[in-house]
C-alpha cells in the first residue's frame, strides 16, 4: 500500500505533468495554470491523493472537450489560452475551500460535499460543449418556448442537459472507486446534486448573468463583439464566472446538509 509520502509525491508529480501539458497545449492560460497548480497542491495536502484525481478528473475532461468542440465546430485555435485564471478560480476554489474545511472539522460528510460541488463542475462544463454541437438551438431554461445563441448562458438542449447528468454521474462513480464515499446513498446523493447544481448555473445564468443587445438585436455576453450601440441585460457584476462560483457553492452545500439528515 503506497504510504502518505509517495502519495503526495504521486500527487505532486501529477500536479506538475497537468501543469505542463496544460501551458503548452494551451489549455490553461499562465495565470490559468498558477492558479491550477495552488488549488491542486492544496486540495492533494488537505484533502488526499483520491481528492485530487477527482478534481483532476473535471480538468481533464473540461480542457478535452472544449478544444475537441473547438475543432469539430472548426474553430481554429488562436494565440488565446483556453481558459484563464478567473475561470480555474470560479470552478476550483469551492472544492478547495471544502477540501481545507475537511482538514479542520471532523465529523461532516465532506467528501460528499467535495464530489457534488466537482460534480456540478463537471456536469456544466460538458453540458456546455455537448450541448454547442446539437444541431437543435438551445432554448431557455426559464422559457423554453424559446431558443437563444449557442453558448449562451441559461440555454439548455437536450443532449447537453443528458450529458451533464451523465458526468455528474461518472464524478461520482470515481469518488466512490477513490474511496471518498462507501455508501450508494452517497453517491447517489453527490450524483443528483451535481446536476441540480448545473441546472442552477442555468437558471442564474439566464436570469441574473450580465448579457448585452447588440444593435442588431443578437444576445452576446461579450460587448467587444457587437458592432452596434449595446443595452445591458442582467446584473453587471455577476458574470460567467461569478455564476459558475456559486452554483457549485450551492451544490457542495446541498449535498452536506443532504446527506446529514
């Protein structure tokens, strides 16, 4: 049985291989990839080599399949990383900051709370890709009658929304095989509420995310690429990211007092 030091040496080794591949792929900006690397050593020091295969797990499949949409959409890569340190921030510091709490207070299903806010992490972020390949237009959660742009937050398609469940699913799965979680209840739990987490993401992101008109009437959430006069929709400080923080927020803290009663 591997002993806590080569763990953390496994751990580290990891850390710094994702690190690597991620700045020379371009997958993660360098900002992007200073912030991976803090979340990952202090995720692997607080919580464990398992807890970080997880969360490595949600960076690996995010980054695969936003440049593998990329290409079958036949969008060629710039200059421009991926993502960047706002977005690692946005998605990784809930889970870490769960991680930390683990190592401070005992006696709480943590881990259950760390898989669900991954989960919920996961299950966006590949509904999100998934769901810009549907040859249907997305349609909004609020409203379903009717469609948006693809990529527009709080658009939702049916194969986007089936994939996400499918990746909450399979976050847990790994937990459990990690040993995060012994009981099927638990993982259940973290499962379902992942996904109620990105049905979360969804619905703040239709209604409250900042979004802009361009004159041509066309919903952006970027203003730089209208060429037209634009008209502010939504809140001005809550962004993607902001959206991004506090539906997985609510999804490692569902998942806790959930699994407590």
């Amino acid at each position: 049985m591997i002993d806590q030091a080569w763990k953390l040496v496994l751990g580290l080794a990891l850390i710094a291989a994702l690190a690597v591949v991620s700045a020379a792929k371009r997958y993660l900006s360098a900002g992007g990839v200073a912030a991976a690397v803090v979340i990952g050593v202090v995720v692997l020091v607080a919580g464990g080599l398992g807890w970080l295969i997880v969360l490595m797990a949600f960076t690996v499949l995010g980054s695969a399949l936003t440049r593998t949409g990329a290409d079958l959409k036949g969008i060629i890569s710039g200059l421009k990383a991926d993502r960047g340190a706002k977005n690692v921030l946005a998605n990784g510091l809930p889970p870490m900051i769960i991680a930390v709490a683990s190592s401070l207070i005992a006696g709480l299903p943590w881990s259950v709370a760390f898989t669900a806010a991954v989960a919920a992490a996961t299950s966006d972020t590949v509904s999100t890709e998934i769901g810009m390949l549907s040859r249907s237009p997305p349609r909004r959660i609020t409203k379903p009658w009717r469609t948006v742009p693809p990529g527009i937050s709080g658009g939702v398609s049916a194969i986007g929304t089936l994939a996400g469940l499918l990746a909450a699913g399979a976050i847990a799965l790994l937990a459990a095989a990690l040993g995060l979680m012994s009981e099927p209840g638990q993982v259940v739990l973290a499962a379902l509420v992942g996904f109620v987490g990105n049905i979360v993401d969804s619905m703040l992101g239709d209604l409250a995310e900042v979004k802009y008109r361009c004159g041509t009437g066309a919903i952006v959430e970027d203003p730089s690429t209208c060429d037209q006069p634009v008209e502010r929709i939504g809140h001005p400080i809550i962004n993607n990211h902001t959206v991004n923080a506090i539906a997985i927020s609510i999804a490692g803290v569902l998942a806790m007092l959930l699994s407590m009663i």
